[in-house]
C-alpha cells in the first residue's frame, strides 16, 4: 500500500515513511492511502481482520491485546430501537485501543523507541498499555483533576505521568514543549490514530450484514471516533460497498461547546466543569475538520445537560451496562434528537458507548 502524509493547511506532501506527526508548517497531517480490494480475514476475531485498509507496511510490528470487533446490540431506549456498540468492552476499557493499537505498530515500524502523549484519561491509557506491549518507552501527561482510576491504570502500564496543574488546555501546553524532543503519540495530532478509529465504521458495516446504518449519533471532544467513523464510511463509500454516508449527530456537554457553538454560530461560552470529562476540550484542534465531516453526512450537533447524561448513564446501568459518564451523553442526545424530531421512527441508529464505568476508582 502507498501512503502519503498530507498537510491540512497547504496540501504539502510527505513519504509515509517520515517520523513526522506534523507538517513542517505546523499545520495537522492527514494520512492518504491507496484504497484496495479488502479482503476481510474472518479468522481474525480482533480489527486486525480489516488488515488490508490498514496502513502499516509488514506484519511484523504488529501486537494485538485483542481489540476491535465489539458486539453490537440491539437494544430499546425509551421505546426506541437502537444498536449499542460496546466500545468500552476494549482491552484497556474504551474505544482508543483502536487508535493505539496502530498507532503504535506504526511507531514500532518507525524504529521510535520513546514517545510522549497526553491526556484526560483513556487515550492515555491506551497508549500507555500499548507501549508497554510493544516494549516502548512512554510519558503520559495529564490534568491534575484526572480521576484516579484512569491514572492508577496508566501507572500500572509502566508508563511514567506527568500531572499538569489547572485545566486540559494546560496540560495541551506542556506537552507541546516534550513534543520538540520525543515522538508525539498523539491522540488528536497523530494521523495514525485516526487510520485505527475508522475501523469502528468497517466493524459497523459488516455487523450489519454489509450495510450501513442511517445515523450515528456520537460523543465529541477532539473527534478521534467522529472522524474515525467519517473516514471509515467515506472508505467504505469510495470502494463501493456503500450507497450513502451515514448521517452523524454529533453530541457535546452544555458545559463545553467550542464544537456546538461554532457549528450553530453561537459565541464561545467559556469551559465548565462537566460529568462528561471524556469531551471536556477547549480547543480542539482539529475542529474546523470535525464541523466539515459532521456537514458532510448532512448531520446535526446538539448539546446536553449533565442532569440528562447522569440519567442516560442510569438507564443503562439498569439494562446491566456500566459505562463512564460521558457515555451517557448519547442517550440523552437520542432522546433530545427524537423529541424535536431529528430522527425518524425507522431509522437504524448506532449508539457508541465509549468508555467502562470500572476506572472511576
Ligand atoms: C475520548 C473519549 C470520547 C471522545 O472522543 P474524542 O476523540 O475526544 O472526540 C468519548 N468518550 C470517552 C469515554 C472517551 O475516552
Ligand atoms: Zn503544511
């Protein structure tokens, strides 16, 4: 496979085979890579089965935990159906050991022996087992008021953490500065991160029969699964094994809306603490990317309350499914998109839930 590192600024272009996580201008990468015929390896019960779309040169930097390929449920919200894809039931307990998982065989391809990554909790959490599993040395930089669950498990990885005093956007700083000297493993900055999101969107395909679903309505802070899941079709679509994209309605907290206010040209309110930390960005930095995909399927963002999201979380505590609160918000977001009547009654709806509730700790 061919692939190219293409800068989202100025079109500049680079081999694959540069341990760049950034143009040279500064400006964010994408990953561009020859779709091929895909033959799925049905013996593979692990996202390794998508192996042709995937862009890593040999297999032999390859290590697997076992990610990917979470079931799919059908289940009623209210009264309505929907399917619950169980991204928290993940080796580390949530939806970025996609993102890791070839992210890091990438780095190991690359012959990098230490990387930096910072994090509210799960992307560093993931990164950090995956580097453990890849015997690569690893910093994970975090927001003081990170719960100490996710930092515990970042801990026990052998990763070394680095607490950043005030908020996500500091921590954001810090790392900037490590990133000059160390391979940024970026969850947001890192192309290769996205190349293993969008596996969710091939998993989705085929667990529906090779079908699309008609929306997916999902959680967004800094757009790892939103434009994971928006490539992944857009892939999906350019082969031909799709008519349609499917529609993405995007959700974020009221208490943080840098997303949802541009979208709907609202000003920016400031930051507010919020149950749903897992999207608790200020300044993402790939939003404008984010906005166009969420247009792109002819989609719809909303903002929900934290009292809604706590509720979400309840009801599925009570159907025996234990997430984080963040993943609550898909649940309220379904319920406010039904009620002004942004989702029609047949519609096949997808709601990711994203992380485990066991890492509150
Ligand atoms: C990272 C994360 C999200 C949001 O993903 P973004 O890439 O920031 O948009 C949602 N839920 C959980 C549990 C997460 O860890
Ligand atoms: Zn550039």
């Amino acid at each position: 496979m061919t692939n190219k590192l293409v800068c989202c600024a100025h079109g500049h272009e680079f081999s694959a085979k540069e341990q760049l996580w950034q143009c040279s201008c500064g400006s964010l990468l994408n990953l561009q890579t020859d779709l091929k015929e895909m033959e799925i390896r049905e013996d593979d019960p692990t996202l390794w089965r998508y192996r042709d779309l995937l862009p890593l040169d040999s297999d032999e930097t390859i290590l697997t935990l076992g990610e990917g390929m979470t079931p799919l449920l059908q289940r009623k919200i209210g009264d309505y159906p929907v399917y619950l894809k169980m991204e928290f039931m993940s080796p580390t307990g949530s939806f970025k050991d996609r993102g890791a998982a070839i992210l890091m065989a990438k780095v190991r391809e690359l012959g990098i022996e230490r990387v930096v990554e910072d994090s509210s909790g799960n992307a560093g959490a993931a990164i950090a087992a995956y580097a453990a599993a890849a015997g690569i040395e690893c910093e994970i930089y975090l927001p003081e008021a990170t719960s100490e669950g996710k930092i515990k498990q970042i801990k026990a990885y052998g990763a070394k953490v680095v607490k950043i005093p005030g908020d996500r956007d500091a921590t954001s700083r810090a790392i900037w500065e490590a990133a000059q000297t160390t391979y940024y493993a970026s969850h947001v900055w890192n192309p290769y991160f996205f190349a293993g999101t969008k596996t969710m969107a091939y998993e989705l395909w085929e667990q529906l029969g090779f079908a699309a679903p008609d929306t997916l309505i999902i959680p967004v802070g800094n757009g790892t699964m939103l434009l994971g899941a928006y490539y992944g079709f857009l892939d999906l679509l350019e082969m031909g094994q799709i008519d349609t994209l499917p529609r993405i309605i995007a959700v974020q907290s009221a208490q943080c809306t840098p997303i949802y206010a541009e979208f709907h040209n609202l000003a920016t309110t400031p930051v507010r603490p919020t149950v749903a930390e897992g999207i608790s960005v200020g300044q993402p930095a790939r939003k404008a990317e984010i906005i166009a995909a969420i247009h792109g399927t002819g989609g719809q963002i909303l903002a929900v309350e934290d009292e809604q999201v706590l509720q979400g979380v309840a009801e599925l505590s009570k159907m025996g499914i234990y997430v984080e609160p963040t993943s609550g918000t898909v649940v309220a977001a379904l319920y406010q998109a039904l009620e002004c009547g942004l989702i029609h009654p047949t519609e096949k709806v997808i709601l990711p839930l994203t992380g485990s509730g066991l890492k509150k700790g």
